[in-house]
C-alpha cells in the first residue's frame, strides 16, 4: 500500500489516537503487545501501509478519554451496531460505522477529553440494552495501568490478513463501504465526523454522586458498595445465580468448548494481552467460573458486574429491570 500525505495522517491522528506516549502491536494471533514509547508518524504511516497494526490505548494519563467505542462481534454484529447508530442519532450523537474481522466498531467521538467515569455513565446503558461492548472499560485507570485498548481503523487484521472500512447505509438499506481505498475512507471520516458534548443532565449527576478519583478512596466505595448489596439482597442474587444456567449464560460472552474452557474476556488482567484458554466455567451443584492466569473466580453475578464494570447495585438493578443480560 501507498503511505499517505502528511496532511491525511494528521487528520487521521487528531480523530483516532488519544495516546502518543504508549502504543500496542498487534500479533499475528490477535492480541496485542504494550510499547512503552512515543508513537511517531512513521509508525502510524506504517500502520495505514500495511506493514503492521497498532491498538491505541482509549484513556490517557488522568483518565480523559476523546472518543469511546461500541464493540460487537458476531454475524449480526454490524447490524446491530447499524441499528444503535441509528438510535444514537435520533438522540443527537452522530457516530461512525466501521467493519471488523468478526463484526463492527461504532465511534462516538466527543468535543472535548472527558472523564472516562462521565463517558461511561452516559453510554454504558445503550451497550447494555443491545448486548455490545463498550471501550473503554475502565472509569479510571489503575496504578500503572494503561487500560483498555482498540484497533486504529483501517489497519491490516493480523489474523485475517484484511482490511475493513467504515460504512454506510445505502439507499437500499444495504451497508456499503465508503470507500474502496484507505485514502478514500480518510477522507469520508474527515467530512463525516461530528463530535458531541456529554448532555449537561449526564454531567451534572456525574459531578453530583462521583468523587474524585483516587485509589484509596475507590477501594473503600467498592468494599462499601459490595457490603450494602450483601446487606440488601445477597439472599435474593445467590437465588438467582443458581437459578441460571451459568455455562449457557456466560457462553454468550465467551466461546467455550465442550469442558466449559475458554479464553478470558478480561484481557487486562493477562500479561501482553494472553488469548490461551485459561477461563474456565463449571456447571452442576456448585456454579461458578475461574481465571487460571488471573487466579480468580466468581458466580455469574459477579461475572457480569465485571464483564460490564457495573458495581453491584446496578447489576442487581438492571437484572431486576431484565435488561442486563
């Protein structure tokens, strides 16, 4: 592939990295290696080139994030991201569509770099209601964390061997590419991107029920939050856990064999992005899951606080209101 102008890099740039001071590669397996060095226009030519493929880290040092992504794989992952895009903006947040090797991205960029605990409060429901994924997966970052990662558009797939465009809805109602080149895809999501304003009414409940973040002070909301759900309804969720047939349910986040093993869909707690199968679901009088690599486990209700990063409370909340899982 032809390496493009400079001007398209830095409109490409200013769209999709939120980090120049640490990058991920890509491996021909899938998953990703932490370079601890600046990103440079070279490597980013060289991404869009073909010549390898770059994650961006979603959250920068004090946990802003400029954008936040929906993720969803599957045959019928485009479309539903397709039919959020449209949810989204009959709710005023145009978004951009792109194609992945299993299913699609959909990127909602901001205005301004934006606590990623704001942007999560905000959006977190949409992924929940249509069963997506939603990056970046923190409300902050750990102590020498990086967190949550994505692909940069356009890049070579190092599993497929591909690339993928945005897309678009034609007038047939079929979803097209917007180009038939990179630099043609460029230039679409030059003209095409619009960004938003977190809605004030989300801003003001964020700046009125979330602290500041430090560590010390999260560890002791989090004790406190899991001892008030223990409190109020630890009787009513262990019933429910073992009313769920927990290998079914968490085999529609994780691909598990016939034993119940899969690979962990809790990659930052893996060194390099580790995609072996080291997670594991039994079934029978005592359900539950465990992380090999992680050296943790936990029933399905602990699962889905994690898998979606939701504190006890609103997991038991949105699994009363039947819209979690």
């Amino acid at each position: 592939m032809q390496e493009l102008p400079r001007e398209v890099l830095a409109g490409y740039a200013s769209l999709f990295v939120q980090r120049w001071d640490q990058y991920a590669v890509q491996q021909r397996d899938g998953s990703y290696w932490r370079v601890g060095e600046p990103l440079s226009w070279s490597h980013l030519a060289a991404h869009l080139a073909g010549r390898w493929t770059l994650g961006t880290y979603l959250l920068d040092a004090s946990s802003h994030c400029s954008f936040a992504v929906f993720d969803a794989d599957g045959e019928e992952g485009l479309e539903r991201l397709a039919l959020l895009s449209e949810e989204l903006l009959g709710a005023g947040v145009p978004t951009l569509l792109e194609a992945s090797r299993r299913g699609g991205h959909l990127w909602a960029h901001l205005v301004e770099p934006t606590p990623a605990q704001v942007v999560r409060s905000w959006l977190v429901p949409y992924a929940v209601a249509i069963g997506v994924e939603l990056y970046p997966k923190q409300d902050w970052l750990a102590a020498g964390g990086s967190g949550s990662l994505i692909r940069l558009p356009l890049g070579v797939h190092q599993q497929s061997r591909g690339w993928y465009p945005f897309l678009e809805r034609s007038t047939w109602g079929e979803l097209v590419p917007v180009g038939h080149t990179i630099e043609e895809c460029c230039a679409w999501v030059r003209q095409q991107v619009q960004r938003v304003a977190i809605p004030a009414s989300v801003a003001l409940a964020c700046s009125l029920t979330v602290p500041e973040h430090n560590e010390s002070r999260m560890n002791v909301e989090c004790e406190r939050a899991v001892h008030l759900a223990s409190y109020e309804s630890s009787e009513s969720i262990r019933a429910w856990c073992q009313a769920q047939d927990t290998q079914r349910v968490i085999g529609r986040y994780v691909a598990l064999d016939g034993r119940g093993v899969g690979s962990c869909p809790f990659k930052e707690h893996h060194y390099r992005g580790d995609m072996r199968p080291s997670f594991q679901v039994f079934g029978g009088s005592d359900q539950h899951w465990y992380c090999y690599t992680w050296r943790r486990a936990g029933d399905l209700f602990d699962f889905l606080c994690l898998y979606y990063h939701l504190t006890p409370h609103e997991a038991w909340r949105l699994i009363q209101q039947g819209g979690l899982w």
